[in-house]
C-alpha cells in the first residue's frame, strides 16, 4: 500500500466553492479501483491550504487506473479551477 499526498493551495476566498467542488467528485476518486481510502483535510492556520489522503494499492494503481484515466479529467475539471497552483503530488510508505 501507498499514500498519495497531494499538498493543494487553494486560492483565497474561494475554500468554501472548492469543498463543495471535491465532494461533488469525491465519489470519483474513492470509486476508482485499487483506491482504498479518501480524506482531505484543511489548514486550521492556514484556511487555504488543503491535504487530500489517498491510500491506493500501488503506484501503479493510482496511476493507470486514476491519473490516465477520463476520471482524472473529470476530478481536475471539477476542482482545478479553485487551485492557486498546480499540487505538489507525492507517494508515501510506511516504514
């Protein structure tokens, strides 16, 4: 298992429009195969910035089954708009 962390800075002003947009698409991320858990969580001090959690199977799963898929459009569509700029996206394991 793997955990997808993506450091997402969102424009200010706008936190309330995007937590709507990403439980809009939630769904599409969590239902995505070899996806095994969902969280985003969001900066007490820092009211803009957000921490979306994705434990997958592998890297290969988020990968070919999520990022080079129409649902990775479909999740970018709905929540790229309220970035401030692109996410820093990284895998992690437990040691």
């Amino acid at each position: 298992m793997v955990i997808e962390i993506a450091d997402i800075e969102v424009v200010p002003g706008a936190e309330e429009d995007f937590t709507l947009a990403f439980r809009g698409v939630r769904d599409v991320l969590a239902s995505t195969p070899g996806c095994r858990s969902v969280r985003m969580t969001y900066g007490i001090e820092s009211p803009s910035r957000f921490v979306l959690l994705v434990e997958w199977d592998s890297v290969q799963a988020h990968e070919e089954n999520f990022r080079s898929t129409e649902r990775f459009s479909t999740w970018r569509a709905a929540i790229g708009p309220f970035f401030a700029r692109p996410p820093l996206v990284e895998h992690f394991a437990d040691l």
